[in-house]
C-alpha cells in the first residue's frame, strides 16, 4: 500500500510539473504573438461580431434624431435644389424648422469650409442665409475637419500663419492634456468659412479613421493642433450643454467635469473610444423634413410629413445616407453605416453612460493563465483523449461565454489570447501525454524503423497482411527502381582512419535515406555504399516515376550541404551517381521464415544498376532511362545522353540527365539543353559536323560540360571516319 501511494504521488508532481512548463511556455508564446500584433485582427472580428449580437437590435437614446440626407432626398429635391451639392439656403431651412419644434440641439456632420462662391471673399445670398438661421438659432454645432498635411504649395494656404484669435477660436475649455498622448499633433483645421464660425454654438472635429481592415471602430474625441485642443463633433455637442466644465485627457480615459455632470470616459491603449454602435435610431428623411417646412410656410399645419414637435428637446445629428454624397462607412454592425450615426453613437454612449470600457492588463493575463493552467492540469491528470477533447471544447466555451458576456454589461476583454492559449495547452499537453503514454510502443517502432521503411512498418501495422510475412508470396508490379552509389570511395577508405570512414558512410546513408523516406519511397537494401531503393510498393502511387527522379534531385541537395559541413571539419568530399529505370519487377518477401527481405528481382534491377555506372562515364549525376523519361518529360527538364547498349542486354535504350524542375531552370540552362537535344539528333542522323557546332556551342556556355567533350571527339571521328552503314547512334558498353 505505500508503494501505490508513494508512486500515486510521483504522478501527481510530475502532473504538476507537466502543467507549469506547459503554462510558462504557453502563455509566454501567446504574450509574444500579442505583442507582434498577431491577434489585433482576430480580436477586431470578435468585437464585430459581440456587436452584432448584443447592439444590432439596440435603440438609441430617445433624445437623439437623425435627420438623413438618403437617396430619396437627392432624388426628390433635385428639382428644387438642383444635384448635390445643394444650396446653403436649404439647410437654413433645416434649422428654422428645427429650431421651430423645439430642438435642443442641432449638429451638422456637414462642412461647410468654403463660400458658396470662392472667387469672392462677400457673401451670397445662401451664406448669409446660413449664418443667419445659426446664428438665431444660437444652438448650432458645426463641423470642422482635421488633418496632418505636410507645409507644401498645396497645403500652404490652410495652414494658418499666425495665431487665432480669441473670437476664431470658439468657445474655450480648460484642459489638461497628459505629455504623450494623442500622437502628432494635426497641423491643419479645415474650418467652417469665417461667419459660420462666428455664428456657431460650437465647432466639433468630424474626422475619422478607420483600423488596418477599413473597418470603423474607435475615435479620436480631441484633437490635438499646435494653436488649441478640439473636441470632435460629439464631444462639442455634449460640451455645448454645460457651463465651466473642466476636462482632464489621461492616457486610457477622459474626464469631464461640471458643477451638475460628470463623466468618466475610457480610452485604449491608443487613446480612442471604442463605440458601441446601436442598430435602431430614430431617422428622418431630409426630404420629408423639407416638405413639411415649406408647407408650413404656405400656411398648412395638418397632414405633414414630419410635425416639428417630434424634435422637441431632441439633439439632432444631420448627415449622409447616400451614396453619392460619400459619407457611407462600414462598422460592426454593417457595410454602409452613415457616418454621422457613429458621432450620434459616441453622444448617446456617453450622456447614458453606455459605454465600453477594456478590461486592465492584470484581468486579461489572469483569464489567460487561468484557461491554459486549468486545461493543461485537466489534461495531464486525465490522460483519455475523448475527455481531453471534451475538456478543450468546454474550456472553449466558457472563454466565449465570458466574452459574450462582458461585452454585454460594458467591458472588453482579450478573447483571443485565451483561445490560442486554449489551442496551444491542447496541442502541447496532448502531445505531451501521448508521447510518454506509448513510449515503450514507439521504442518498438524506432527498432523496426531501422529495418524496413515508414510506408512499409505503417502498412503492416495497420493491415497485418500476411503477404508481408510469407516468404512464398510474390507479385509482378511496375515499380521505379533508384541504385545510387559513391563515387571513388575505396580511395577514401584507404587514406582515412576507419572510425572516420565508418563515420562519414553512416552520415552519408542516413542523409540519403531520409530523403528517400520523404519522398515516399521504400529503402531496399545496402550494398557497401550503395543503395537500392524503389517507388510505388507498397502503396500505390501513380507518380512513382516522379517522386524517384524528384528524390535523386533532392540527395544531390542534401550531399552537397552534407559536403559543406564535411568539408569545414576536414571530412572527404562525396560525388554519388544516382542511376533510375521505370520497370516491371517481381516485389516480395524474399528468403526464409527465419529471415525475410522485402525486396525486388528482376533484369529492371540490373539495367538500374548499369544506368548508375554510366553516371561516371558522362559525368552525369543522374542517369534515367527512356521508360522514366516517358513518365517524367512534362514536369521536369532532362536532356538525352545517348543511345546505349549495355553489357548482358540485347537492346539498346535512350538515356538521359535529369537537370531540374521545369519551373526551376534558368535560361542557361534551357539554352544547354536545347543544344543538347539538338546536337544528339544531328548525331544520330550522321550529320556529325552539324553535331560538332552544337556541341562546341555548349562546351561555351559551360568548358567543363564531359558530355558534350565525348561527342565532340565521336563527330570529329565519325565526320572522318563515317561508322557502318547499320548504325543509328547507338553505343555498345562493353563494361558495367
């Protein structure tokens, strides 16, 4: 009994342990990608999406109107007005019938920076009339634009020389401004043309920016200019309505003050407002406002399209809806949101405290910690995948609950971090267990694994056929067989000390096995240094031949980094040839039931075998037959030899040099191989000078070319000393 205690508690430390690495190094990976900005689009779509949910069925304020220059308007009024933009007496209109029913306040998200007529510094007629209706009003905000224009001709004019005056200025607040915040200053205010200015109850900055996805989420609320701090068009709208408010901008939120007000609104760590959007509003057509105005004027009060009492005590935001008035932005909740319900949003959000404020650093790595700690914990010390599943998809849940959740009552907290460290506990707990609960059945694995190939120990241990294991079964299969071998080895053998031959030949085999594993292929045998390898058993694979000549490209890769590292520490430098042939062979378990090799016979292995010689002949890495070049010809580049006879066999066959990718050569390259092919076929139809010129024609591209020095030297013989009349090109190899 205390021997089960003693080794319960063992488990329980090293679950423990388990747990805290895995939660060190899972958080510690997931608060760098957060710091890498990783997670900042993720975390966008989140709160896209948190909006949807809790703010698309939303009222806004009942304080609050829009008045919506839509489609409708532009098209009902152009008779009257003309195409936009329309004339200034009509948003005079505006007001009067506003200022009529009662309203508290009326907010223009318009600009109107410049005189109807520029060319002329007096006033029309709809200016006048304009600045009259402002300023009997006399609760107008209108709008105003900022930007960061660089000093250049162009912007020279609008970025004012000398200071405002008091009286240009506006309405002034005491404001205490933290050092830092705000980014750079915006050097340039577009301001409403001077006499609407004057006339205002104040100026409110109208600019927006969107995130990197051009999706509008947050807002500057002051503006920070060189000559005074401007609040934006909501913040202008709430200001107006109070007397001696003081105001303190700190890096994550902004204070207002009043003698009967007070508001705490919170910033992120960019000092923006994140608005919280609402998906139902009270909007009047521009349209129908006017009308109703100009029957009033004409004297009939019943019937109208829009009585003024309905803005009684109502601050009113008046914008955009249509499109071609160009003020149609894409937020949260929608693709064509007018611009002026986000400053409409931003007032209602902070006179009914409606706001969302982020959750401090210290709540957000807590939620993090806590969702990787407990699932890794979880995971280690119930180690059942189906209940690690279980574990991760309620962790899940629950991180998503919370998000949803908080997002309801007001608060914004970091979701992602928590969910990829949810993913990442997973992954890493459940590798983890997964490892040391079959590690005696890898140990099993790794032996076999030295033996016999990957797709080879796979198949067996999934399928347990016994044609794997009868040394009496057999069967023919169209395979693509690989002998590659070291060239001049022996003599490295001779002028090293064994343990270092030994060394480098085990370094080599392994390298060029991994390769052929990686490739899908099956690693037949050892031959002293050279390797027998095939493509396409035991599993079916339709591009055997390309994977082979694909692999044979990639071991000429690994032996010359292998030749690097060999090289720095005073190791031999390796040369292989690689010789490859596309045939059909007998494939089976060949030998005894003491002693069995899943192997390949036949006269394909042979013709294989001689293909590798011929690499030292031409001074070709890799050699391929006609049969592989056939299967081969239109995803990779190669160029024909010659037309051989091997020793043992009766017929003669094309061979050729793999080169590379089709997609991978240069046009060095391509030029040698257009030559090569060129040259050959002059050769084979006797024209040997018309060869010799293609053949000196490559050896300019590259001296050291031994293949086209062989033929060279064959066309100036056979240009002399024509061959026999029965002769097609072919030569005879009279050695392997």
């Amino acid at each position: 009994m205390p021997l089960k205690s003693n080794q319960d508690e063992i488990q329980v430390i090293q679950g423990i342990k388990r747990t805290v690495v895995v939660a060190i190094a899972v958080v510690a990976l997931v608060l760098c990608l957060q710091r890498l900005g990783v997670f900042q689009s993720y975390e966008y779509d989140i709160f896209d999406f948190q909006s949807r949910v809790w703010r698309q069925n939303k009222n806004m304020p009942e304080d609050i109107a829009i008045v919506l220059i839509d489609e409708a308007s532009l098209t009902a009024m152009e008779s009257y007005t003309g195409r936009w933009p329309w004339r200034r007496e009509v948003f005079a209109d505006l007001i009067d019938f506003l200022r009529l029913g009662g309203a508290r306040t009326i907010v223009f998200d318009i600009l109107f920076t410049e005189l109807s007529s520029p060319s002329t510094e007096e006033l029309g007629l709809g200016d006048a009339r304009l600045v009259q209706a402002t300023r009997a009003a006399t609760n107008v905000i209108h709008a105003s634009q900022a930007a960061r224009d660089d000093a250049d001709a162009f912007h020279k004019a609008s970025v004012p020389r000398a200071a405002l005056t008091q009286e240009e200025k506006g309405k002034q607040y005491p404001i205490e401004w933290v050092a830092g915040q705000g980014g750079n200053p915006y050097t340039t205010i577009y301001w409403p043309f001077e006499s609407l200015r004057r006339a205002a109850l104040g100026i409110g900055v109208t600019s927006f920016d969107p995130d990197s996805d051009g999706v509008y989420r947050s807002a500057e609320l002051f503006f920070q200019h060189p000559q005074q701090i401007l609040p934006g068009l909501s913040l202008a709208t709430i200001l107006s309505r109070f007397d001696d408010t003081r105001i303190s901008i700190q890096p994550h939120q902004i204070f207002l003050s009043t003698p009967s007000f007070q508001r705490l609104i919170p910033l992120d760590g960019r000092s923006r407002y994140w608005v919280n959007l609402y998906g139902h509003y009270e909007a009047y057509s521009f349209s129908g406002v006017f009308l109703s105005y100009m029957r009033l004027r004409q004297g009939e009060v019943n019937d109208l399209p829009v009585h003024p009492d309905q803005f009684k005590n109502k601050v009113v935001f008046v914008g955009a809806s249509a499109a071609g008035v160009e003020d149609l932005k894409t937020t949260g909740l929608g693709r064509l949101t007018p611009g002026v319900l986000l400053h409409a949003a931003i007032y209602g959000n902070i006179m009914a405290e409606d706001m969302l404020r982020h959750a401090p650093w210290w709540l957000n790595l807590v939620l993090l910690v806590m969702t990787v700690t407990g699932l890794a914990a979880a995971i280690f010390f119930n180690r059942r995948r189906w209940i690690s599943i279980v574990l991760a998809i309620g962790v899940l849940a629950v991180v998503c609950a919370i998000s949803l959740g908080t997002f309801a009552v007001g608060w914004l907290i970091q979701s992602v971090p928590p969910l990829a460290g949810i993913l990442g506990a997973y992954l890493t707990s459940s590798t983890w267990v997964s490892f040391s609960t079959h590690k005696e059945k890898r140990k099993i694995r790794n032996i076999l694994g030295q033996y016999v190939s990957p797709a080879i120990l796979a198949e067996v241990l999934s399928n347990h056929k016994a044609s794997f294991l009868s040394a009496e079964v057999g069967q023919r299969r169209l395979l693509t067989l690989q002998f590659s071998d070291l060239r001049g080895f022996t003599t490295i053998a001779e002028q090293y000390p064994v343990e270092k031959v030994v060394a480098v030949l085990n370094d080599y085999l392994a390298t060029m096995v991994d390769e052929i594993f990686s490739h899908q292929g099956t690693l037949d045998k050892f031959i002293g240094d050279a390797i027998l390898a095939f493509w396409g058993a035991p599993i079916v694979d339709e591009a055997h031949a390309y994977n082979a000549v694909s692999c044979a490209l990639d071991m000429q890769k690994a032996l010359r980094r292998l030749n690097d590292r060999n090289q720095s520490t005073g190791l031999p430098i390796l040369r292989s040839g690689v010789g490859i042939h596309t045939a059909e062979v007998i494939l089976g378990n060949i030998g005894s039931q003491k002693k069995l090799d899943y192997t390949v016979i036949g006269d394909g292995v042979n013709l294989t075998s001689r293909l590798e010689s011929l690499t030292k002949t031409y001074q070709c890495p890799i050699l391929i037959s006609q049969q592989t070049y056939a299967a081969v010809e239109q995803s990779l580049c190669c160029r024909v030899v010659d037309k051989v006879k091997v020793k043992g066999k009766e017929q003669c066959t094309r061979i050729y040099e793999v080169i590379d990718h089709i997609d991978a050569l240069d046009d060095k390259r391509q030029r040698m191989v257009q030559l090569t092919n060129e040259g050959f076929s002059f050769y084979s139809q006797r024209q040997f000078l018309n060869a010799l010129t293609c053949y000196e024609e490559i050896l300019k591209l590259e001296p050291m070319d031994t293949l086209s020095r062989i033929f060279v030297e064959r066309s100036k013989k056979y240009a002399q000393v024509p061959p026999a009349s029965d002769w097609e090109g072919e030569c005879i190899m009279d050695h392997k």
